[in-house]
C-alpha cells in the first residue's frame, strides 16, 4: 500500500500558521512575503551571484558560531554543507521571492534562512520543518540582522558582476583595437560639430573607442574595492547587538576564505556602514558613465554607416536581419540600437539609485533591494551589450576605403593642414574660393603657384596629416622649387 504525502506542510510565525509546500524548502516567513510582493514577477533567482553570496554569508556566521562555541559542531557542519551546495548553483530555484519588496530585504534573508535550514535539516536525517533540532532564526540567523547580512550579500554579489562586466568590456576593447590596427592606414576627415576638421585615420578613430573603455574598466577597479568594507557583525543597527565580542572579526575573515576576496575588512564604524548606501551610488555613477560612453561609441557607429547612398557611408556593419517589412533591402543598424537601448535602461537605472539612497531614514535605508536589482541588472545587461557590441557587429565592420581617401582630398579641411606655409590669409582664401567653385584645395594652391606639388606630398603625407610626432616645421618658401 502506498504511503500517502501531504501536499503541504504547516508552519507556525507570529501572524499564525501557514500551509507551506511539503517540498518547498523555503517555509512560512517566504511564503507569506510571495503573496505580499506580486510586483515584478523576477524572482531572486535571476541573480545567482546574489543567492551564493546569501550562501557565502550564511556559511561564514556557522563557522564563527562553531567555533566560538555558539551552535553544535554537527548542525554548524550541516548547515555549511548546505550552504556549499547553494553555491555550487544548486536550490537556488528555492529563492523564489520578487527582487522588489518591502522589508529593507528581511524577507530574501528569511528566504535564505529557511532554504539553508531545511536542507541541513535533510542532512541531519531530518524532515523539512523539523525546526526543533536546527532553527532558521536561533541557530543558522545566530549573530546576525538582515541589516547587516543582505548589504554584505549585495556587496559580495556585485564584486562578481563587476569581475565579469570588466571581462566583458575586454572582449569589446580587444575587438576595438584590433579594428584600430586594421584601420591603421585608412586616412579619413575627422569632424568637430559634425563639420568636417581635419584629417585622421580611421584606425585612431577606433582606437579611441578602444581607450575609452580601458578608462571605464580602471573606475569600475576602484568602485569594486569600495565594496569590500562591509558592516556584518553590526546585527541591527550596527552596535552588534545579540553578538559575540569576537564574532564580528572572526566572521569577516572567514567570508574573506570563503569568498577569496582577501579585501574584505570591517568598517570602521557599523553604525555609520549600517545606514550608509554612498558604495551603490558611486558604483551607480560609474555604471552611468561606462553607458554613456558605451551609447556614445554606438551612436558613432550608426553615423560612420549610415546612408548607405545618402548617408556617410565610410563603414559598413555586418548585415543582421532584413531591416524593414516594406522596403526591400533595407538594413539597419539594429545591434548598436540596442545597445543604446541598455544604456538608456543604466542611466534610467541610477536615477533609481540615487533616489532610493536619498530615500534612507536614520539609521537603516530600507530601500536596498531596488537598489541592487537596479545595480544588478545594469551591470549583467551591460556586460551582454558589450559582448554582443564586439561579436556581433564590431567584428565584421568594413571600411569604405576609396570614399574615405576621395573626400580627403576633395576636403576644404586640407587647407588646414597647409595653411602653416601657406599662411592665415592664403589659406582662408583658398579655402573660400574652393568652396564656392567646388575645386580641390590642391589644385587652387599649385595653380596659385603658393607651394610645390613636393611641398604639398610632404605636408599632406598620412603621418604628416595624422601624427605630431614630427613637431612644429618651419613655413615653406613658396620661392623654394
């Protein structure tokens, strides 16, 4: 005869009971916040970063509290086991509550809380809900407040988005800078005001963008080892109330082994680090600038392509899909479309930040868990825009070589370039008789007998024109021959 499983457990809090799922290993504290907080429908699990640094944390409090004499070495040993099975990517289906809500996060620490207990319960050779012999609040919360662990959670969790977007700005900046090297002897007009300037290659072109990103991974270095002052040990408020005197070193050392963030310190004043968010707004303000100069690098890219008969036309992006559903041929920039996209969302995202921070009262700031969704998401998305940025269209570019060189030399900016030897006002009237007849600056200078065609070769040579490595020369002679 088959023995007959109810479909639900009971669990007990100060509101009453509860049904919970039998297999659920989250209890009754996550169940009444997954009926509280029907907001988004994106559960915690999206962020596996998030639930292995709850893990890390939780790990790190049981070994203190081991250690220290505060919990049983065989339910600590249990509750770590669990904890490393979280982080090695498993129950992480278990978080299942809204990354918004209210509780200034209390409710994904109940959530960890239960999940890591239920589990080590199993281990034990214990039945989920057994909370006699292993307690998610008295032993696997001992020493601990959300107000200390989910700021220290979030901090661990973006050190890792961090690592990753850097990587992931690296295979853009590589994919920039070997178009740079490409593009090396490609002499284009480069454009101040959308007008045309002076000469350069399209290589420095695409190495400046190559640089610009090398600038964002250096700010998001120094953004990451802001994140490593944490406030665990502060339980509440910070004055480490209902911890031991020792806990507070011991379980920061022991989330640094765990973690291998060998940086981790202790603030220096809990209290401060408790109600403190500047660390999100500073690592926001440099998600906004990477977007930025990532969106501006995007736009650039729709402008050298675009036309391509009545556009600038100077590259080409690999074509992606049919760009119109009523004109044939056509096809559009659609993977620099999107990553303007992302860049709108982190710039829209960091409003959101800077508002919740500002939001904070007293001693705590309640409204963490929008700021690390928002944090969250900027850094994933912008990682995945920069990849899809370099695989997906910076890769294939193109350059339209002879139309470059063409409208080099058909520039009324090459008077620029000579106007050293030919002087201001030679220049200027070159340039403006150029301009209304539709002739080559060239051919007015050579017809005006102004320089020699020698003269002009090396004054208008691609290092001369694109490079300052030769320094200032003194004014030709036109008498010179």
């Amino acid at each position: 005869m088959n023995q007959h499983h109810p479909a639900t457990r009971t669990e007990h809090d100060l509101l009453g009971d509860l049904d919970v799922p039998a297999d659920a290993y989250y209890g009754i504290h996550t169940q009444r916040a997954v009926q509280n907080f029907a907001i988004s429908g994106i559960p915690v699990s999206i962020y596996p970063h998030f639930v292995r640094a709850l893990a890390a944390v939780k790990q790190a409090a049981a070994v203190a509290n081991r250690d220290l004499g505060l919990l049983p070495a065989p339910q600590a040993d249990a509750v770590v086991a669990a904890c490393e099975e979280i982080r090695a990517g498993k129950l992480h289906e278990q978080f299942v509550l809204d990354v918004i809500q209210g509780g200034a996060g209390t409710s994904t620490n109940m959530n960890a809380n239960e999940v890591v207990t239920n589990r080590a319960l199993e281990l034990l050779g214990h039945a989920k809900g057994e909370y006699q012999y292993l307690h998610p609040l008295n032993d696997v919360n001992r020493g601990q407040s959300t107000n200390d662990v989910y700021p220290t959670a979030i901090k661990i969790a973006l050190d890792a988005h961090i690592v990753e977007l850097i990587d992931n700005l690296e295979v853009l900046r590589l994919a920039l800078a070997a178009k740079a090297t490409e593009f090396a002897d490609v002499i284009k007009m480069g454009r101040t005001q959308l007008q045309d300037a002076v000469p350069m290659t399209l290589g420095q072109e695409f190495a400046a963008f190559a640089i610009t990103l090398s600038e964002d991974q250096t700010r998001l270095e120094e953004a990451r080892l802001l994140l490593h002052e944490l406030n665990l040990g502060g339980t509440a408020i910070g004055t480490g109330l209902n911890a031991h005197p020792q806990y507070r070193e011991r379980v920061v050392a022991e989330l640094a082994t765990i973690t291998g963030i060998a940086t981790l310190v202790s603030a220096t004043d809990l209290i401060e680090a408790t109600s403190d968010v500047g660390v999100f707004v500073q690592l926001s303000g440099v998600l906004k600038r990477v977007a930025v100069k990532l969106s501006k690098t995007a736009n650039d890219l729709r402008l050298l392509s675009s036309g391509p008969r009545a556009g600038l036309n100077e590259i080409n992006l690999p074509a992606r899909q049919a760009g119109s559903s009523i004109m044939p041929g056509k096809v559009n920039p659609v993977i620099p479309e999107v990553v303007n996209q992302v860049a709108f969302e982190v710039i829209g995202n960091d409003v959101t930040i800077t508002l919740a921070a500002e939001g904070g009262q007293l001693q705590l700031n309640a409204f963490e868990p929008i700021i690390a969704h928002s944090l969250f998401a900027s850094l994933d998305h912008l990682g995945a825009a920069a990849v899809t940025l370099a695989d997906k269209c910076v890769s294939g570019i193109t350059a339209n070589r002879e139309l470059l060189h063409e409208r080099v030399w058909n520039s009324i900016g090459l008077v620029t370039a000579l106007s050293p030897a030919l002087g201001y006002e030679n220049a200027s009237s070159v340039a403006q008789e150029a301009l209304a007849s539709g002739r080559g600056v060239v051919d007015l200078v050579l017809e005006r007998g102004l320089l020699s065609q020698a003269q002009i070769d090396e004054l208008l040579s691609v290092t001369a024109l694109t490079s300052n490595r030769g320094g200032l020369r003194a004014p030709f002679n036109p008498d010179e021959k």
